[in-house]
C-alpha cells in the first residue's frame, strides 16, 4: 500500500525493560513496529504513557498514517460543541504519537511531520473559534449576523504566524496567532459590540486549546506578535492594524508577514488583509538596511535569552536561539528574502528550505549554501523534535544531565558521543555561514589605501548637514563606508572633479540608510558610483534622484547579454501585472524603465557596449515601453468609455525612434492611426463617437508618458510629425492617413515618412500601415522637386538651429542632421522604403545619385558623430563646451571619437564637418545622373 509507514530507522532505547513493557500492551504489531515502540517508550516518557493511552488505536494508524491523520481532521470538524474540548484533546495525543513514531522511523521526512502537525493546529483554531462564533450569534451578541455567518466566522480571521504559518511547527510548538476582524461587516453603530464579543470569541478559542485538562492540552497559544500587544485587545479591527503596520511597522514585524497565511475563521478576508499589508512587508528597493535590523535583533535575543557565548558546547546548548541554531538560518533566510522580495515575488516563500533554494535559483546566495543550510536546518529540526519528545516540554535546549543527552541520543539512534560530535559540527557550520552575513565587515571602515591630501576640507564637512545624513543611523553607516568611498574616489582621474560631483551625489539623496546600507553590503557599487561621477555628474545627479536604480545592478544579470525584445516585454508585463491600481501601474512602468535605461548608460560608460549598440538598446527599450503601455492605458480608458472600437490604436514611430536608434535623453517622435472599422461608436458607460474617442485615448496615452509621477516621466513626447502637423487630428484614422500621405502630403513629410516604423496595435492594423507606406515610397520621384525642397530645408534649419559648438555634432552643416536628411532623400530618390542612414546611403549609391566614395565618407562621419552624441548626452543634457570640461569626460568623448584627447577630436571633427558639407551641396546640385 502506498500510505504504509516505511520503517528505516529505530531509536535505542534508553531503558529496554520499560520499552518492551510497553511494546507488549499494544496489539497487531509487525516486528518492526514492535522494534519502533521499544526504542520509543524506553526513551521518552512521554511518548510512552501516549502509547499506554492509545494502545488499541496506533497499530491500524501505523499501517496507515496519513489516512489516519485525515481521519483525525475528519473527526474534529465534526465535534459537537460539548464534545470540543475532550475531542481535540484526544486527537492531539494520537496525532503527536503517530507523528513521532513516523519521525523517529525515518518513514516521513520532515516537511511531512511539520505539515501534519500545521494541518491539525490550523484545523483546531477553526473549529474552536467557530464554536464560539456560533453561540455569540444564537444569543444576539453579533449585531446583524445569522447562522449563516458560522462559516467564515463572523468575519474574525486568524492569521498563522511564524512556524505555523509556513507549516513547519516543532513537536511541542505553541501556535502564533494573529486574530483580526473585518469591521466592514457591521454597522459603525455595533462597532463596539461587535469587537467586544469578537474579543470574548478569541479569549475562548484560546482557552479552548491552550487550558490543560485531564486529557491534557491541544497547543498553547501566543497572541503577542499582533500590534502593540500591551495596549491592543487580543482581537482587533483590520483597518486599525493596516494603520499600525503603514505608520508604526518594524523590520521584525515585516520578517513576521513573511511566513503569515491565514488558517482559520474568515479565509477570504485574512487574505485579502495580507495582500493590502503586502507593501509593508515587501518593499519596492532592495532593502540592505534589512540586515542591520536583522543583526540588531539577533544581538538582542543573545542578550535576553542569554545564548550569546562565543564558544558552542552543545550540552545545555539552545538549538533554536543559540549560535548556529534554527534562528540564525532562518534570520539568514528571511533578511535576504525581505531584501530582494519587493523585486522579485518568486522569493516570497514561506518554508525556509523552499526559501533558501529559490534565493540561489536567483543568485542571491551560492547553491552549495542552499544546501549546506537546508541540511542543517533539517538536522537541527529534528534534534529540536527529540528534545521536546521526551517530556512533550516546550524547550529547545539541550539537556546539560548524563541522562538527558543520553535519552536525546537514543531517539536519534546515535551514542551521546556521536551526537555532540555531529550536533557541535552542524552549528559550528551554520554560525560561520551567516555571522558574516549579519556583522559589518571590517574591511570597510579600514581600507589600507592612503586617502588624498588634497581633498577639499570643506566639502567633507558640510556632507553631515545634507538631508541623507540627518539620522543617527545613516550616519553610523556612512562612517563605516566613508574611509572606503574616499579611497576609491582618489583613484580617479580627477578627485577634486569627482569630489565635487560626489559632494552634489549626496546633496541630492532625500534619504540615505538605504543606500549606505547597499553599498556596505556591496562595496563593489562604490566603484561603480566613482565612474560615473568621475566622468558623468549628469548621471551623478539623476542618481542621487533615483538612487533605488542600484538595485538593478546587483540583481543578478545586469551584466549579461542584452535580452530579446520579447523577453523585454514579459519582464515589464511581469513588472506591472503585480499593481492593481491604475497609479501603481504607470509608476511601475517608470521604475522598471529607469532601471533598463541606466544599464545601458553603465554598459556605455564602461565601454561593454559601443554609441551604435547604445542607441538601439535605448529604442527597443521604448518600443517595450510603448509596446506594454499601450494596452494598459486602452484597457483603462475602456472602463468609462468601452473598448476601441474597430481594430484599435497603432502607435507610429518616426524619427530616430523610427530608425529605431535614440540616445539617452532623446525625445520620442510618434503618431498614432487607428481604424475604426463600421463602428461609429464605441459601446461603454459613457460612449464615444470614433474619432474622439481616438483623440483622447491617445492623449490618455501620451499622458501616460509623459507625465510626472513619484517615479518621474517615461519620455518626452513630440506629435508635430502627424499628418498636418500641430493643425491635424492628434489621431488620424487608417483611411485618412492613407490619403494624406498619397494626396496631399509635402515633400519634408515623405522624408519623415521613410523613418516610420509601427511599434504598438493589433498586428494587421501595423502591417495596413506599413504597406502605405511602402506603396507612397515606392513611387517614382519627382526628382527636381526633391532637391530643391530639400536645398530649402537645409537653409531653414541653418537658421532655426544654429551649431551650439564645436562639440555639437548634431546640428550645423555636415553634421547629424544633415547626413541623415541626405539619407532620407536618397531613400526618396531611389523609391527604396529604407530607414536607417545606412540602407538610405547605399540607396543613394544604387540609384546613382551618391558616389560610393561620398558614401563611405557620410557613413564613416555618422557613425562618428553618433557616438559623440550618444556619450555627450550621457554625460549632459546641455551643450558641451570644451574648456569647461572635467577631465574624466573629456577622456570618455575624446575615446568615443575614436581619438586620443578631446583636441584631436576637436580638428577631426571640424574637418569633418567641411568634408560632408561640400559633399552634400555637390550632391543637391545634381539635377540629373545616370
């Protein structure tokens, strides 16, 4: 049979006579059970007076425990109310002598043991508070409820904390218990007697199970972990301790929630409590500051429970509080859970193993840690397990007495030697794995470079007035970093430069445990911080606005390939779908998009990717973007207005984003067409005809982008390039678009048009739209038209945007815009539909229009001049002026030039220029070409 208890193991007994004693007054034994029982009850006293108790009833359970235990829970839910108290007593003995007789047989593994043991607390809770809940309704104590109500309990749920929660009660555990109420369930009137009698219900159900009888006790129960126990009833309002968590929660509560479920009373209700608190226990930032919280605690408990020994003798050693005991691996595992859980919900786990394995899947902890400390954290449990089975005491200390360990030992079939040996070993290894985890290391306070003399004295001291420095606690930590940061800032090429942008760095930060936490934890951040504001104090400055984007550097794979589009999409999708809220969600874009953004700005700076690379990450990044909000904003315009009627929105990329290359700080060029089908309206609570309802569904949109929330904009967004510019419709519908831009459109709009490129909308919808315009691009040219529009166009824009320098590779003559407006035309002259400044030269060539060799040299200065611009824009979002340059981004422009110092590519630059610009108008000249 499937459920037979798989004997593979049997403890010593530590007296025979008194074990084969009790053996013989239990019937329908196997050998091996028989073998089972003697080593039992000759060790634990205990657990033979349970089997004198329940000796006609174990043998039919060892042939079948796990129906046995459902049987058991069966029984329960069925007790009569004056049944109750003797009947969960009853099957709590029988439950505790079959769990530990498949424990101490190695025929159930722990998560087995534990899981029967939660299952049977969880069950008890549910009958008992129902019994009362019960009687307070049949006699009028809960306004407004009927015996209907029984089933969830009159809306008290009762939320399973610690062990209990995450199914992993010890064998003499007490239940942790957190009992909360939906207020929402009674009139503000009965507020008060309806908490009253609540109250009564909880204080009942506790005594219930905790109140030692002549059948003895079910579990004793602890109320302490909900708010403010010394002051609060033991049952109190939901909202009022949504409100204590929100203004008033600590670090240990969070740790507490990680492990909360809810286990009895109103299931629905305690869960949807636990998902409103989830922004507590989870926050959106890796939270380094965690392990201080965490180590301070540990610290505390060492103090009060008087465990804090440097040396591990494992006689009268606690194995739960003591140095390497379950305590510390389960601090160990919840610190780093509470540290990346915000980020990342697949660590929101409650078991400690299951914990410990998801972390190493995500690289938080090495996988031979995982399993070193899953191994011992078993081992520990169950040493726990035989300690409390020889009195069923609550304790979890070691015996100091001959005989105490050696009652331990026998249920673990070992002598007393192997045990301390093996025992002493395992904690040992456990203490050593995670002290170093908690206390602060030591080489941060004492880096062995010498710091530079020449630092300006005053900018040191002014650090301490500046906001991320006004708490005790950021300074204890940023003392402990700051000998580090100094250090490294020296080795910069510049240190005064880089002082003065790490001195605005820190101006800027509104706070600062976080971040000083982060980089204590991850010293190796430091020199990433010293790069940038050695060479960026643009980036340094949205840093210190956006510090939380560090987070992405340590999350595992910042450094790996750049992913595919369509990863890129289920990572935002992932992202946004945990929000519920509107807000959330556009926030959420924001902060998942920041974080992409400075990888690639870091990749650049680091040199690991060139300028071109950088501008096509930077435009799959907002194509993503576009392409995951888009569906957002329509699904929330629907709610008042219906769903777009037809086949939707699509959202048109044109300019660089077209050419689908931006840099950093690029504008997006966009246009959105829709086609409505034959439906007129839209069908919803407030419809719309199509056209308006297009109108504001795309300046919903670009709303959504651009507007600033507590995480920033998207994107700045630029809509002149749509048919007929600022006089046009904001959204032009298919069949419009198509006879613009066939019938009507100018001879600059048909340049925009060879950049177009559908990002975003139903599929079919995209490709309508690419197929005009292919078909207008494809037409034969009206060559001297072309030229001489675009002669025009080159003159205007001399005009209206004027070269702010030298270092302005963009605008002027020869430079950016230029050679892609020649590309553009040449896309036009060759009726090639062609987007990029490559495909457009080389239709230039094809066509005969651009000679070969004018090609390679508009091609070569491009690529130049982009990856100039890419990095100047890096660095800054204002003009660059050469003598006003600090040396770091001087050296990081100059090497983006492909030059040595930054007037090499001074000269190289303005000879360039004069290069393309004669090469240009020579080709404009041309009216005609073979």
């Amino acid at each position: 049979m499937a459920d037979t208890l798989n004997i593979l193991r049997v403890p010593h007994a530590f007296d025979a006579d008194l074990g084969r004693e009790t053996r013989d007054m239990v019937p329908d034994l196997t050998a091996e059970q028989a073998d089972l029982v003697v080593g039992a009850a000759g060790s634990s006293p205990y657990l033979k007076d349970l089997l004198t108790r329940e000796a006609h009833w174990i043998a039919e359970a060892l042939s079948a425990p796990h129906a046995a235990v459902a049987t058991l829970l069966q029984e329960c839910g069925a007790l009569s109310p004056d049944q109750l108290k003797p009947g969960l007593r009853q099957a709590k003995r029988r439950l505790a002598l079959l769990t530990a007789l498949c424990d101490l047989s190695g025929g159930w593994h722990l998560e087995q043991v534990t899981g029967a043991l939660t299952d049977f607390a969880g069950c008890a809770a549910d009958v008992a508070l129902k019994a009362e809940i019960a009687t307070l309704i049949r006699r009028k104590k809960l306004p407004g409820l009927t015996p209907d109500d029984v089933e969830t309990a009159g809306g008290l749920a009762v939320l399973a904390m610690g062990k209990m929660g995450a199914f992993e009660l010890n064998y003499s555990s007490d239940i942790d218990l957190i009992c909360l109420f939906d207020e929402s369930r009674f009139a503000p009137d009965d507020f008060f007697d309806a908490r009253q009698a609540l109250v009564r219900a909880t204080r009942n159900m506790c005594s219930t199970l905790s109140d030692r009888t002549a059948d003895g006790y079910v579990f004793r129960t602890d109320l302490r972990l909900r708010p403010d126990p010394a002051v609060t009833p033991v049952c109190i309002a939901m909202e009022a301790a949504e409100r204590y968590y929100e203004s008033l929660g600590r670090t240990w509560e969070r740790a507490a929630y990680i492990k909360a479920r809810t286990c009895a009373g109103d299931i629905a209700a305690g869960e949807a409590f636990l998902s409103t608190l989830s922004p507590f226990v989870w926050r959106r930032h890796l939270d380094f500051a965690a392990i201080q919280d965490a180590h301070d605690m540990r610290l505390r408990i060492r103090e009060n429970k008087g465990t804090g020994s440097d040396v591990i003798v494992v006689a009268g050693h606690d194995m739960k509080l003591g140095r390497g005991g379950i305590r510390e691996i389960e601090f160990f595992t919840q610190t780093q859970q509470l540290i990346a859980g915000g980020r990342d919900d697949s660590l929101r786990l409650r078991g400690t193993v299951e914990s410990l394995f998801s972390l190493a899947r995500k690289n938080w902890i090495p996988l031979n840690i995982a399993e070193t400390l899953s191994d011992h954290y078993r081992a520990h449990r169950e040493v726990e397990h035989r300690i409390q089975m020889v009195h069923d005491a609550q304790t979890h200390r070691m015996p100091k007495t001959e005989e105490g360990l050696a009652r331990v030992a026998c249920l673990m079939g070992c002598s007393v030697e192997e045990m301390q040996k093996d025992v002493g070993a395992r904690l040992r290894e456990v203490h050593q794995l995670t002290e170093g985890f908690f206390a602060p290391d030591p080489t941060i306070a004492a880096p062995t470079n010498d710091l530079p003399t020449d630092l300006d004295a005053e900018v040191l001291e002014r650090w301490h007035s500046y906001p991320a420095l006004r708490s005790q606690r950021a300074q204890q930590i940023f003392q402990r970093i700051r000998p580090e940061l100094l250090s490294r800032l020296a080795q910069t090429a510049k240190p005064s430069e880089a002082l003065l942008a790490l001195d605005g760095f820190l101006a800027g930060l509104p706070a600062g445990v976080q971040l000083f936490s982060l980089f204590e934890a991850n010293p190796q951040l430091m020199d990433l911080l010293m790069d940038i504001v050695g060479t960026s104090p643009e980036l340094a400055s949205y840093l210190s606005r956006n510090a939380s984007v560090f987070d992405a550097v340590i999350a595992g794979d910042f450094f790996q390939e750049w992913p595919t589009r369509e990863e890129l999409l289920a990572g935002l999708q992932a992202r946004v779908e945990g929000e519920d809220d509107y807000e959330r969600k556009l926030d959420a874009f924001r902060a998942w998009k920041k974080e992409w953004h400075f990888r690639i700005g870091v990749h650049h700076l680091r040199d690991l990717i060139s300028g071109e690379e950088a501008g096509r990450q930077y435009a799959q990044l907002a194509e993503v973007v576009i392409a995951g909000l888009a569906p957002v904003v329509a699904r929330q315009f629907s709610t008042r207005h219906g769903p777009p009627p037809g086949r939707g929105l699509a959202v048109v990329a044109m300019g660089s984003l077209g050419a689908g290359q931006i840099h950093a700080k690029s504008d997006l060029d966009l246009i959105t067409v829709y086609d409505p089908g034959d439906q007129e309206m839209s069908e919803g609570a407030r419809p719309l005809a199509a056209r308006p309802y297009y109108a504001r569904l795309t300046q919903a949109l670009i709303t959504a982008l651009t507007a600033p929330m507590a995480q920033g904009r998207l994107y700045e967004v630029d809509m002149r390039l749509r048919p007929s510019g600022t006089q046009g419709p904001v959204a032009t519908s298919l069949k419009a678009f198509r006879d613009y831009q066939h019938n009507q459109a100018w001879v600059w709009e048909h340049l925009a048009l060879t950049r177009a490129r559908g990002i975003a909308g139903d599929p079919t919808l995209v490709a309508n739209i690419e197929e005009i315009r292919s078909a207008v691009l494809s037409r034969p040219p009206e060559t001297v038209k072309i030229l001489q529009e675009v002669t025009e166009m080159r003159l205007r824009l001399e005009t209206a945007k004027p070269s702010a320098g030298i270092l302005d590779v963009k605008t002027g003559r020869g430079r950016m815009m230029e050679v892609e407006l020649t590309a553009q035309t040449a896309s036009l002259l060759a009726a090639k539909p062609v987007r990029s400044v490559r495909e457009g030269l080389n239709a230039g060539v094809v066509c005969g229009w651009l000679s070969e060799r004018t090609r390679a040299v508009l091609e070569q200065a491009y690529d130049r001049y982009w990856a100039v611009q890419t990095t100047a824009r890096l660095v800054s979002d204002q003009p660059l002026i050469s003598d006003q340059l600090g040396k770091g981004t001087a050296r990081v422009l100059a090497h983006a030039g492909r030059t040595d110092r930054l007037s090499d590519l001074e000269k190289t630059l303005e000879k360039t220029y004069e290069t393309c610009d004669d090469l240009i108008t020579q080709a404009l000249l041309q009216e005609s070409w073979t």
